[in-house]
C-alpha cells in the first residue's frame, strides 16, 4: 500500500509532471484533483520579512 502512494505522488513531483503530461502519462485533470485533494495549510504559514532576510547575507 506505501509503494502505491508513493508512486500515485511521484507521478505529481513537479520536477517531473511537464515531462508526464507531455507524454500523456497523466491528465490535467488527474494532476488537478490531485492538488485540490491537498490540504490547506495556510495556518502554518510563516510570513517572510525580506529585509531581514538580506541583514543576514
């Protein structure tokens, strides 16, 4: 059962998704219910201050 989901999540790794959809291993429309079936996690959301970011370079 691991195996098969590891498998179903690999086929969305967006280091290869471009290269399955243009060879028609998966949809759009298979690659857009897997991202709509993904959590919100918005609330662990950690905003950003880009100038301090830059004080520690």
């Amino acid at each position: 059962m691991k195996l098969r989901l590891a498998l179903e999540e690999k086929l969305l790794d967006v280091r290869v998704r471009d290269r399955l959809l243009a060879e028609n291993k998966i949809s759009k429309e298979d690659m857009k219910k897997y991202i709509d079936s993904l959590p919100d996690d918005t609330k662990n959301a950690v905003p950003l201050d880009h100038e301090e970011n830059n004080k520690l370079q």
